[in-house]
C-alpha cells in the first residue's frame, strides 16, 4: 500500500475570477488579539486576522476549533449566551464593534447572517423576506425588494406562484436559501453564514455556493464549513483554525493560517494546515 | 412456547414470563388510575346534574332570586351570574397583561439569577390560600373603602397571574433560539423580534393558560366572602358596588331551609360545571389550531 497521501482537495481556479492583488483589497474587518470566552472557558485565543471587502472569506477546521464561536463575534450574536465575554477588538470598517457602548442591533444591521439550520420565520415565504424590510423601515416598493431578494437567492422561479404559503411547507434547501434572501433583502455589507450547507443535501449546496459567487461583488461573504471541498469552491481567502493545548491542558480553538484559498490547499506554510487539508487529521 | 425463537445463549428465557406477568399487572394498575381520576369528574357531574336538573332553566340565569318568597314566583340567580361575568372579566384584564409581561420579561430579557428567582415567587404566590388572598385584599382594599367588586377581581386576579405567568413561561421556553437568533441576525431589536417572531408562536399557549386559570378561580369562594359578598338581590353590573357572584350564591343558598333554594344552588353549581367544561374545550381548540398553524401546511 502507497504511503503518499494525495491532496483530496483540488482548488477550481476556472469558475473563480483571479483574485486582486493584495495591495488592492479593502479591509473590511480587522480582528486583533481577539478571545472568546464561555463561562472562564476560553474557546478562541488570540485571533488575528483581516477580513477583506467583496471576497469570500471561509473558515475552514476540526469540529471543536471555534469556528461558530468566532464567526458570531462578527456580529455579536455571542451577547445572546449568558456567560460569554470576549477580549481583544475586531473593527469594522475602522470602528471598534465590541465595545459596550456599541449597539449590537446596529451591528448586526450592517452584518446580516445566515445560520446553520434554515430557521425560516413561521409566516408565508412572502412575509419572510417582507418582515425585516418592513420594521427597518424599507418599505418604498416592498414587492419589488422581495422579488429582487428571491431572485438573488435563486428561490424566486420556484416561490413566485405560491408567495402567500407558509414557508416551513418548503424542503430544507429551500428555507436555506430563503433565509439568504430574507438576510440580503436588508442589504447588509456582510453576510455571515454559519455552515449554511451543513443540512443541505449537494444540489442545494451547489445553489448556495453559486448565489455566493454571483453576489461577491455586492457584498462580503463570511463562510464557515468544515467541509474543504466547499471553501475550496467557494472562497477567495482561507482561514484554518486548529484546537490547541495550553500549558494546563487545557483546549481552544487557534488560528494556524490564513491566506489565498490556493495557497491553504495547495502550498500551506504550516504542517497542521497541510495534514488538515490532505486529510490526515480532522 | 411463548419464548418460541428467542432462544439462545446468554438470553434469559426462563424470566420472560414473570416479566409480562408484571406488565401486565403495571398496565393494569394505570388504567385503573386513570379510570379513577375519570370516575370521580363523572361522579361529581352527575350527582350535581342530578340534584340540580329540576332548577335547571332559562328563569336561573334570568330572574333574580326573590327573598323570603313562599309563594312560587319564578326565580333564578341573574344577579350571581352577572356579578361571576363582572368579577371574573375584570380579573381576566387585571391579570393577563401583568402575567404575560411578567413571563416575558423572565423568559426573554431577565438574567437567569432574577429568572430563578421570581419563578420561585410565583410558585409561593400559587401555593398561597384562596383564603389568605381573600383577607390580605381585605385589608389593603376593603377597610376603608368597603366591599366592591372590583376588589373581589383583584383578590381573583393574584390568585390568577401566577398561572398565567408560568404557563406563558413554559410556551415561551418552547420557542426554538433559532428563531429569536433569525430576527436579531437580521438587525432588529430585541423587544420588536419578541413582540413580532416569539410571542405570535405562543399565542395557543397563553389561551390554555388564561382558560384554565379562569377555570380555577371562578369557582373561588373564600376571596369573594371577604371582598364582595354583602349584596342585595337584585342584578347590577357596576362594579363599584359588591355584586354577589355563583360560588358564593352557591354558599349562602346551602345553608337556607328551603329545599328549592338547595336545587338551585345544584343548579348553579351544574352551571358554573359545564362553563369550566365549554371554556377548556374551546381552549383546546384555539391550542390545536395555533400548533397545527405553526406546522407546515
């Protein structure tokens, strides 16, 4: 038996436009030192990372790294758990987002996000979207929004007879994808998604994975999965995060390596992220 | 054989037959609980029915009682009925939106030591006696201002809102997060995704908790003796004034010597029965119907 291991992941550079040179991307994020901590339990330590504007940003490890915790930080959907306090700063667009004094519901109003599980709201496909545009105040031609929202999130040709119909009557891909479309409606800058394919099964996830490709130059996309092939697909730069051991023993999620998606998958500088990406670990 | 197939090495065949002899011995001690619990709701109904049948008309929920009557005038109880519907209605507007907003702010917005907390107090509030409530609203509002009915409502209404509380609290904790998570993630505040996403889901819920909460303390008699009890016999509906109501009709008939006066207050009793019933009944309903909304369709 061969004891080479070859790369189980292939990085598609021909649906992917090249990315821009470095120099020329827009900081949309700028996370420094930042920890994350459940009841004295550190989860994530000492991330640093810039997340760039109109790219597809994934976050890719082992189940356990703070992946989910760490993505949540973005928009501090984190204040929602009793006992989670964070340390270090993430600016967005240059301002300091994690400060008390910062109001969480204007945050999440640039930063919009997309979750594991559909949780469509139990109300008509119609007024799912209509919702959030309505109490945020966007009312000038509502139809329009949701139809335009549909059509991006690839939902419209399959909803537009049956708008008024309960939403949870859709399957799973379905929901997911409406979830996107109720979170774009509201046009945030920055569209979280929290391994939105995670329940999916590979024709929905290939229709998410497309809507995000064709939606990168509006918006910001951060992704996490813990399945490579999909950032491999999807994402213009990479982020590993690994579990570590602390001096105690005790574990928390780390950042190992962020870079072009290519690069990660292709020529990683770390060993942890090469065993990961080749499949030895995780 | 009964054990006939599952034969085999180490499975214990030889105790099989004890065991479905405790089964069905179990089953049988469960069924006969519960047959019981159904006996004694169909023992009381009847015995009520019974007694009371021959009272049983239009004149008991039209005609006020006549006083020291030997004659036989048509008469009946309107004036505890409407007094009951008076009391019992202003308790329901005293003690719904306090109980709702109390389970709200617990379930949604308090932090889990406060939570903790005032669910204990609720729990002690429930466990207070009916007669208790009746002597403390007594005190605070009757000394002093005198009898009414409104007093009487409210003395109803503490009775009330640790019931509707906890069990718009226990809907309120079958809310799925994701949907609270789906609302805030979308940057809308908190109070607007309670109001709009998780408190429509718990309508059912709140419903079932009101009717059984009304349930229980329209039968209240102790509160009701201290707070609203000196009445005429005539049908009034301002509440400012003592109204007499069923259950202490029902109280103030069972100690008279007239044989009819004991019918009617069967009668009421039978009244204040099949109201409970219909009122659960139509809760049940309005809970199916929200959950089968709630599902797809």
């Amino acid at each position: 038996m061969s004891t080479t291991i070859e790369p189980t992941v292939r990085v598609e550079t021909a649906r992917r436009q090249p990315m821009p040179p470095r120099e020329r991307l827009e900081t949309i994020f700028a996370v420094d030192g930042l920890d994350a901590i459940y009841s004295g339990k550190t989860a994530v330590k000492g991330v640093t990372m810039e997340v760039y504007k109109n790219l597809v940003t994934a976050i890719i490890g082992p189940s356990g790294c703070g992946k989910s915790t760490y993505i949540r930080c973005f928009n501090r959907m984190n204040d929602l758990i009793p006992g989670f306090t964070q340390t270090g700063t993430i600016r967005y667009a240059g301002q300091d987002i994690c400060g008390s004094d910062v109001d969480p519901v204007a945050v999440r109003r640039n930063i919009g996000m997309v979750f594991q599980r559909p949780n469509p709201f139990p109300k008509s496909i119609q007024d799912n979207v209509a919702w959030g545009l309505k109490v945020l105040g966007m009312k000038d031609d509502l139809n329009d929004r949701v139809e335009r929202a549909l059509t991006r999130a690839a939902l419209w040709d399959e909803v537009k007879d049956r708008l008024k119909a309960s939403a949870l009557s859709l399957s799973g891909g379905q929901q997911q994808r409406l979830c996107i479309a109720r979170a774009i409606a509201v046009e945030p800058d920055v569209v979280l998604m929290d391994e939105p394919a995670s329940a999916l099964d590979p024709i929905a996830t290939q229709a998410i994975e497309q809507l995000m490709h064709d939606l990168k130059s509006e918006y910001t996309f951060v992704i996490v999965t813990h399945n490579m092939q999909q950032a491999a697909r999807v994402a213009d730069m990479t982020a590993f995060f690994s579990i570590s051991q602390g001096e105690e023993g005790q574990r928390y999620g780390e950042l190992i390596e962020y870079d072009a998606t290519e690069r990660i998958f292709t020529a990683p500088s770390d060993k942890r992220t090469e065993d990961y990406v080749t499949g030895r670990f995780g | 054989m009964s054990a006939q197939g599952l034969t085999g090495p180490g499975l214990r065949v030889d105790r099989l037959p004890r065991r479905r002899r405790v089964n069905r011995a179990m089953e049988l001690l469960a069924w006969l609980a519960a047959a019981i619990a159904i006996a004694i709701l169909a023992i009381v109904v009847y015995s009520v029915a019974r007694r009371g049948a021959s009272e049983l008309n239009l004149n008991l929920l039209t005609k006020d009682p006549i006083p020291f009557s030997f004659g036989n005038q048509p008469q009946g109880l309107a004036n505890a009925f409407v007094g009951t519907l008076v009391i019992v209605g202003i308790a329901i507007l005293m003690a719904l939106p306090v109980g709702i907003l109390v389970a709200i702010y617990l379930n949604e917005f308090a932090p889990a030591a406060i939570r903790n907390g005032v669910s204990m107090v609720l729990d002690v509030l429930n466990g207070v006696p009916a007669i208790v409530i009746g002597i403390f609203v007594y005190g605070l509002i009757v000394v002093g201002h005198g009898q009414s009915a409104i007093a009487g409502s409210f003395a109803l209404a503490c009775l009330m809102l640790p019931l509707v509380a906890r069990a718009t609290m226990e809907v309120l904790a079958l809310v799925p997060n994701a949907l609270r998570e789906a609302g805030l993630g979308l940057g809308i505040p908190r109070w607007r995704t309670t109001l709009s996403i998780v408190v429509p889901q718990t309508v059912g819920g709140i419903v079932t908790g009101t009717v059984l909460a009304v349930a229980r303390v329209a039968g209240e008699t102790a509160p009701l003796l201290f707070t609203t009890s000196f009445v005429g016999t005539q049908t009034h509906w301002d509440p400012h004034h003592a109204l007499q109501s069923v259950p202490v009709a029902i109280f103030e008939l069972s100690e008279s010597a007239d044989p009819q006066d004991h019918a009617r207050a069967w009668a009421a009793a039978l009244v204040l029965l099949i109201f409970i019933l219909i009122a659960s009944l139509g809760a049940r309903w309005v809970a199916t119907r929200s959950r089968a909304k709630m599902a797809a369709r």
